[in-house]
C-alpha cells in the first residue's frame, strides 16, 4: 500500500530520519483540501488506467520523502536564500493522501516564478497534484532527467512516461486539460493572444519578472511624470528610450484597456482562463506591502485592482494563497526568502 503516516521531519537533511518509512505518504497539512472542485475536464478511463499502470515505471519518483508544508517553509527560511537549498522531496497539494492520488507531477526548485501560474490553474481546478521540490543544490542531479534540461517541469504527462517542459507549454496543454483555454475557437485565439502579449511585455520575453520591459521594482519608485505621461503601448514603438517604470505602466494598461471593453468580469468571456490567472500572478506580487499596495489608484488602474480582488476571491484560489504548500517569495537578486501577504516567515 503506497500510503503511510509518516512526513519527511526534516526536508533540509539529505537522508532520511531513523526509522522514518523510506516511502513515505501522507497528506499536506490544511483546510483548504476541503473546498468544492469546480467542474474540469474528464479524463477517459483508458487514459486513466494507462497512467496508473505506467506511473511506478515513469519518472514520476514516487520513493521521495512526502515533506511536512509547515517544515519545509520553516527550512527556506533557514536556508536563507534558494541558492543554499538542498531538500528533494514532495508536497501532496489539493487533497492528495499519497502520491497515487495525484493526477499530476510538477517539478520544480522551492520557489514560486516560473510554476506559480500553473500552480494557480490546478489550485482553481482542485485537481490533485504532487509539487517535487528539488533543491538547487540537488538539482545538477535532476536535470540531465529532465527534457532540454529546463524546470519547471509536468512529468509523466500521457502515463507513457513522457514530459513536459518549457512553461508556456506547460501553461496550454494545463489549459486544455483544464478547460481553462476558452470555450471556443476564438475565445481560444483570443487568450493565446493575451497571453502573447503578457509575456512579451509583463513576463519580458520570458526571460525573468523584473526585466527591461516590467518590473516591480520599477513601479515601486515609479513618479507622478511617469504615470501621467507614460503614453499607450499601442503608440510606442518597440525601440525606444522609455523608462522601465513607463514600459511597466504601458504593459498593465494594455490589460486595464481590455477590462474596461469586454464587458465581463474576465479577460476573455465570462469564466477565468490561464490568462487570467497571468495577470493575476502579476498584480498579486506589485500589490504586496513592500511593493505598491496601492497600484489602483496610484497608477490609476481601477479594473486592474478589482480584477486582482475578484480573482483572488475565488474559493480554490484564496485556499491556495493562504496555504503552507505555497512557496514564499524571494527578493531579488540575492533570491532571498521574504514574507508576504498570507505567507508570513514562521
């Protein structure tokens, strides 16, 4: 039986605790497992069964530790910055009991960037998933697994034992799994759009979060002049010598321009798609304490603002913000683990 009672009591140790199971399962510590699943997409049984059958042979490694969420938070916060980690092991999310549980396995290093939209598509889905946390000092011995050597990672996918990297690949073939793409071909090419344009801007060609064309760090200092006078995007030709608090300020009114026209509480129609949840990932982190709280108003972005509280209102993804299995922010550059809203250092 692939369950058991036992956590991971220390995810900053190498080796297991004496006379800890070396197969462990146990559930993730929390209330949130408890709330309604919205409706997804249906798996077929062959599919299913198919998975089942071929996870123990994948690269699904389903021998790791289970970690204790509390324990490992108060372990990244020892650790101090990401670059000293060295834990590998699993947190069982949205009321997995044992890694047979899961319908997914994302793999990935402690830290939210390039997995947290995901995580916020499965955590609004309630579907079952395993987070491997890998260390960065363990992950010179996952990466040759891994396809083009990149993390994040989705592994074992189709229960043939193949994988998924790159995140924006990740981020559609959830969407379609999900339902969350749009409910037909243009609503689809729609999203596909927005999403372009998210990460070309706001994402920065997907090179980091705070780059030459976004950043909050940026708007954070950003002037009275900035704001009144940082022009449209649709305007602006893509060479120029803006400020980057000016190319951040265009990148999110693009958004607040696309708000103000649909006419629904979305993006794109009347239902969250993992464009939504781009731009929520985004407005989130400029709206914590030590950034700019007040982004609304100060940088006059109403719909923006609502937008951010109405997604963040959404029962699966309000569980998810206030939950241990959420990896606490950074700072960059020096990639240090820092409080936040719902993520307070133990």
């Amino acid at each position: 039986m692939r369950c058991a009672t036992h956590l991971a009591t220390s995810t900053s140790s190498r080796t297991h605790a004496r006379g800890e199971s070396d197969r462990a399962r146990t559930p993730s510590s929390g209330s949130w497992a408890k709330v309604t699943r919205p409706r997804r997409a249906t798996v077929s049984h062959a599919h299913e069964d198919a998975r089942r059958r071929t996870r123990v042979g994948s690269k699904r490694n389903v021998d790791l530790p289970v970690l204790s969420p509390d324990t490992l938070r108060a372990d990244l916060y020892e650790h101090g910055t990401l670059w000293n980690t060295n834990m590998r092991g699993v947190l069982l999310c949205n009321g997995a009991q044992c890694v047979d549980d899961c319908e997914y396995w994302l793999s990935y290093m402690p830290m939210r960037n390039r997995a947290e939209v995901i995580r916020l598509m499965l955590a609004y889905a309630n579907v079952p998933y395993a987070f491997e946390v890998v260390g960065y000092e363990r992950w010179g011995e996952v990466k040759p697994t891994m396809n083009f050597g990149k993390t994040p990672a989705l592994v074992d996918v189709d229960g043939a034992g193949t994988d998924l990297t790159h995140e924006t690949a990740m981020t559609r073939y959830l969407a379609d799994k999900l339902n969350l793409g749009g409910s037909d071909s243009f609503q689809k090419a729609r999203v596909d759009e927005l999403f372009s344009q998210y990460w070309h801007t706001i994402r920065n060609n997907g090179l980091t979060h705070a780059g030459e064309l976004y950043s909050a760090i940026a708007l954070k200092d950003a002037s009275a002049e900035d704001v009144e006078n940082c022009g449209r995007f649709q305007d602006t030709h893509r060479v120029n010598a803006l400020s980057v608090a000016k190319r951040s300020l265009q990148a999110l009114r693009v958004f607040e321009e696309v708000l103000a026209t649909n006419g629904t509480p979305y993006l794109v129609g009347d239902a969250p798609t993992y464009v939504d949840f781009a731009l929520f990932d985004a407005l989130f982190d400029l709206g914590e304490e030590d950034a700019t709280p007040d982004f609304a108003e100060r940088f006059r972005l109403p719909r923006c603002g609502e937008f951010a509280n109405r997604v963040a209102g959404i029962p699966t993804i309000d569980a998810y913000l206030r939950s241990p299995t959420r990896i606490p922010r950074y700072e960059r550059p020096e990639y240090a683990y820092v409080s936040g809203r719902f993520s307070p250092e133990p």
